[in-house]
C-alpha cells in the first residue's frame, strides 16, 4: 500500500533487516541479507513508464458508492469497537453505506461521519482524509481491476525463487500473496505468515477472493504445509484478525500487540511471535537449511 515509489531492493533494505531481528529475538538463526528477498508490485497501481504524484485532494465526495464506502463502514465499525474515543455507525443511523447508496448527498454525510471518526480514532488519527480515501481505493483497484490483480499476483509469483521455503505477507499483501500461492500451486512453499490481514474480512475481501470461497469456507493454499495467522487487536485493518472461521482449523491465529502503531509492518515483523513462525519454516532437524522467506 502506497509503495508506488519503492522497488523491490529498497523495500528489502527496509523490512529485510525487521524480519532478520524478528527471527533472531525468536531464538531462531541468524539470517543474512541473501536469505530475505521482496517481492514489489506498487508501480502496477500506475500507467505504464508513469510515476506517482502527490495524493489528489480528495474528500467525502470521491469516495465511491460501493466497495469503497462498505470498506469504509468495515473499518468505522470495528474501530467503534475497539477505541473508546470512536462514536460508531449506530449512532449516526443504522441504515449504513448499503442503504445510504441510493441516495449520493445522504451517502456523502454519511463518509464525512466515518472520515471524521477513524481521522480522530487512535488508529488513524496521523492519517488525512486524503490518504484514508488513498487506502480504499487501493484495496478497491486490487479487488476489482483484472488487470492490476493478475499483474501484482505475478510479481508476487516470480519472486519466488527454488528455495524459497516461507512467504511472509502484510495487510493488502496477504491477499496478494494468498491468491499467488493458490494460482501457483507449484511454488516450494511450505509456510504462510500473514500480519495485519485482512483475509477474513466477509463481503468486500473473503467473499471476493480467487478463487472464491466454497460454503463459506476458503481454498487452502497448495503445497503450504503451515499458516501462522497474526494480528494486534487495535489494527483496524485487520479487523478481528482471525482467520480460523474462514480457512479452517489449520490456521494459527496468533495476538500480539504492537503499542501506537497496531499495522505498522516493522513492529510486526520484529515481534518474537512473528520470528517464531519464520524460523519454523526456515529450520530442519539439522539446522538452518538451504531455505529463505520472502515477505
């Protein structure tokens, strides 16, 4: 998310050394630099040859009826939940985004009330309207443009190398990744470490993944033999963070708590927890093997 400027070396000089530290605080090996690699698809979200410019300004009207204002309900409701400083949806009319949508001016008054309060909820509230909006477009891009989902999936898959063993995916990335692994059953991959994940969230990301969910149940990624599911309770884009009653009982939700900034990738990938189920994935019964993560 809001990677567009970033490559995949300058993503690694960022998170790699996070998810060594993680491993090590673990108990886990040493990891060196060759041992993480990234996979990048932020410039997939721009033109072709075309680079990002500054965020336009956008406001309670831009937000469009649909997936963006049922994710922005989403992330109202649950942050309603968790922050006492948050008035939540019921209190300003139980008829939500859905209901609100036939109706463009009553819908506008209804974002300005979610923008006004995720922007002053400890989660968001370093956030401008304009990069909150930036987010669900995002999220919205992915999910719905074929074009961009199939490239970002790719560049997931191709980063994959033959010793690639675990894959570790953040927020937006987690769907990504799944999806890759899912559309790639050949890939060596044998562990699944997703933080912040918004996997489970129904109707705008879980009813909509590919493939699609069977009786309400989602597709287990060929070939991962382990999925270590972890979240920090306060990080409203995750949501509940469990992912148990949507993949089944093979998942491992794990809570942690990342202090101020619940979805900040760095806070995740050094947590113990974290590193603990990287360096399940990276370790044989003789060691650290031939094996590396990607994230």
């Amino acid at each position: 998310m809001g990677q567009e400027f970033h490559g995949p070396e300058l993503m690694c000089q960022l998170v790699g050394p996070a998810l060594r530290d993680g491993v090590r605080l673990s108990g886990g090996p040493a990891l060196s630099a060759g041992d993480v690699a990234c996979a990048f698809y932020g410039d997939v979200f721009l033109e072709p040859g075309a680079r990002g410019g500054d965020v336009p300004p956008w406001d309670e009207f831009d937000v469009e009826t649909g997936f963006e204002a049922e994710l922005l309900e989403a992330w109202w409701e649950y942050a309603a939940s968790v922050d006492s400083r948050v008035e939540g949806p019921d209190e300003q009319g139980a008829r939500g985004a859905v209901g609100y949508a036939a109706s463009r001016p009553l819908l506008n008054r209804r974002v300005r009330a979610a923008l006004n309060a995720l922007t002053g909820s400890r989660f968001f509230e370093k956030v401008s309207d304009r990069l909150l909006i930036f987010a669900l477009k995002q999220v919205r891009r992915y999910m719905t443009e074929p074009g961009v989902r199939a490239a970002a999936r790719e560049r997931v898959a191709k980063a994959v190398g033959a010793e690639t063993r675990v894959m570790v995916a953040h927020s937006l990335g987690s769907v990504v990744a799944y999806e890759a692994l899912c559309a790639n059953p050949q890939l060596p991959v044998t562990d699944f470490v997703t933080v912040g994940s918004p996997l489970g969230l129904r109707s705008v990301i879980f009813d909509r993944l590919d493939p699609a969910p069977v009786d309400g149940w989602g597709l287990w990624p060929a070939g991962v033999q382990a999925w270590t599911n972890i979240a920090d309770p306060g990080d409203v884009v995750a949501l509940a963070g469990v992912l148990v009653d949507r993949f089944g009982d093979r998942v491992r939700d794990v809570t942690i708590t990342n202090g101020a900034r619940m979805h900040d990738l760095l806070r995740y990938l050094t947590a113990p927890s974290v590193g603990t189920a990287i360096a399940r994935g990276v370790t044989d019964a003789n060691g650290l093997g031939e094996a590396e993560a990607l994230t």
